[in-house]
C-alpha cells in the first residue's frame, strides 16, 4: 500500500502534478471564486503535496475541478479529462511510502512476547 523506490516516487509524483493543476485551475478562475473556496484549494494543495489522508482528499479534488469546470466551463477537453483520470488513480492507488499517510498508517513492526 505504501510503496518505497521508484513507485513511491512516481505516487509522489503524481500527488504534486495533481495538486499543482488544482492550484492552478483555481487561480486561473480566482476572480469567480469566492475567498473561502480559494482557501479551501490551497489546503487541498497543501494537503495532496504532504500526503495526508490522500484517498480522500484526490477525490474532494477531483469534485471542486468537477464544480469548476460545470460552473465556469471546461477550457479543454483533453485537459479535463486527463487530470479527471489522474486524480482517480490517486485516489485508487494511495499516497505511497513518502507521505505522512505511510509514517501514520504504514507498516509497523510487531515483536510478540515470548510464552
């Protein structure tokens, strides 16, 4: 669930390119958002490039770039349609070993008592 190496590096990533086209979608548009919803895209950024609670969170990106692109339009489609693809594999495959989801949820090392 938390792979280290090359695959935890590629999840991270893959979790920066999807936080940095929500920051940019959301800047981009900054002047039909509201203050709160601008806040709220930087928290979801800080959030996907530290690596907490990343399921969750890839997929509340993935409902405000939804939101953004029914309310003010898709600029293009191909774009749209890659980064839908990308957050889901996000949230499908999980933050990776470099995230403070693998030092809370990750492998842990239990020593038995002997009997």
């Amino acid at each position: 669930m938390f792979p280290p190496g090359m695959p935890g590096l590629a999840l991270l990533l893959l979790r920066a390119s999807v936080a940095l086209a929500l920051l940019l979608e959301s800047y981009g548009h900054r002047e039909h958002l509201a203050g709160w919803l601008q806040v709220s895209a930087i928290l979801v950024f800080l959030s996907l490039c530290a690596g907490y609670f990343t399921p969750i969170v890839a997929a509340l990106t993935l409902a405000f770039h939804c939101m953004l692109w029914f309310g003010l339009g898709v600029g293009d489609a191909g774009t749209a349609l890659a980064f839908a693809f990308d957050a889901t594999a996000l949230a499908l495959l999980g933050p990776g070993a470099y995230s403070i989801d693998s030092y809370r949820f990750g492998r842990r090392l239990v020593i038995l008592p002997p009997q």
